[in-house]
C-alpha cells in the first residue's frame, strides 16, 4: 500500500451468512388470524388504528432478494405501476447478475424478512409491521450467498437507486429504512461496513440490523 496513498488497506475477501434458527410451526387449526401475533404483541394494531402505518415511506432490505409477485408484497412493491404492469429501474438490483432484471428470491429469507416489513395482501394475511410503506430491495446475498462484494455494492445502490444497468444513479430514490438480517457472529467489533453506515445516515437513511437469531 506504501506505494499507492489513495488505499488504506488490503483486505481478504470474504463471505458472510444469514443467521437462521430453526423454528417449529404448530399444527394448523383450520383457522387464520387476520393479524399476526407478533404483531399484536407489540401493539402494531393499536398504531395503525392512529393512522400511522409506514404510509409515504419506502423500505428496502439487503437480502436474498424479494418475490415481488407474492400477495402480501405485490401490492407495496414501488415497482408496481397499478394497471398489471411494473418498472423494476430503481426499485431492484442484483450487483452479481445484471441480468436479473425482475425481481426474485432463490432462497426464501429475503422474502420471509421484507414479509416482517410490510407483509399485507390487503384481507386476512397481516403479517408486516408497516403494511402502509412501499419496498424496493437489493440482492447482498443472492441465492444465500452474501459475499463482501455484493453487500457493499447494495449498501452504494441503495443510497442512490440505479436503473438495471447500474448507471443513472438518483438519490432522490433512497429507501427510509434498510433492514440488513445477514452477519458473520464476530465477536470483536469489524468496521469494514461502517463507512457505508455512515453513510446512510448522512442521507437521513435509518438501518437496522439483526441481532441474530441463535447467534453470538
């Protein structure tokens, strides 16, 4: 690096992992709940019943992508144009696959955590904190996989949506919140992201981040 000022540092590359826990579902009984209980126990219903529900914000999460096309997604989806057809410039990105021009989730996880968000299919299937916001997502780990690489390309596009080529970036396109559910259970603390952190919060972007499931 001596020779070279402009770079701090030179790193290993590195891959790093969603935290899943294994969860056991009780069996059905042929009933459905019009909202979920992880919902009501926080009193979500109670706030929504004030008028507050995500309505005028945009939240994206860097995952393993989103099925856009899903019922209790498709109608939040910022993409969605309302007349059957739908944009996905500024609203998807896959940095691993250019090609990946609508939006998809081989792996599920991203799907389940943008559900926890905004889930709502509009009758009986409540299952998102803020039904009333639009979503726009960024594939970090597509497939399951979340390489350094695509995390920091998602944590840039984010902060300036592009179209599905990369280019015409537009911050006027940001998301409000991002929700980030992947890590590597360090138990020391790792600055690599936090330039993209700080970045966010220059732009008035809120990120969370999960505490792991079953993790350190």
């Amino acid at each position: 690096v001596r020779d070279f000022p402009e770079v701090e540092r030179v790193t290993a590359r590195k891959t790093y992992f969603l935290d899943e826990s294994t969860i056991e579902f009780p069996t059905p009984d042929n009933r459905i709940n019009s909202i979920e209980p992880n919902l009501t126990r926080v009193n979500a219903d109670d706030v929504w019943a004030l008028g507050i529900d995500g309505s005028g914000l945009v939240v994206a999460n860097i995952d393993t992508g989103v099925r856009y096309s899903h019922t209790a997604l498709v109608r939040q989806y910022r993409g969605n144009n309302g007349d059957g057809t739908f944009t996905h410039d500024f609203n998807w990105f896959n940095p691993i696959n250019l090609g990946d021009n609508v939006p998809r989730d081989g792996h599920g996880h991203g799907t389940h955590t943008m559900g926890t968000m905004i889930g709502d299919d509009g009758m009986s299937n409540k299952v998102g904190m803020a039904p009333g916001a639009k979503w726009i997502a960024c594939a970090g780990c597509p497939d399951g996989t979340c390489t350094d690489l695509a995390l920091m390309t998602c944590g840039q596009w984010l902060a300036a949506p592009t179209d599905l080529t990369g280019s015409n970036a537009n911050p006027d396109l940001r998301p409000n919140v991002i929700n980030n559910s992947w890590g590597d259970c360090g138990k020391s603390y790792d600055p690599w992201y936090a330039v993209v952190i700080a970045n966010w919060h220059a732009a008035g972007i809120y990120p969370i981040f999960s505490n792991g499931n079953a993790g350190n």
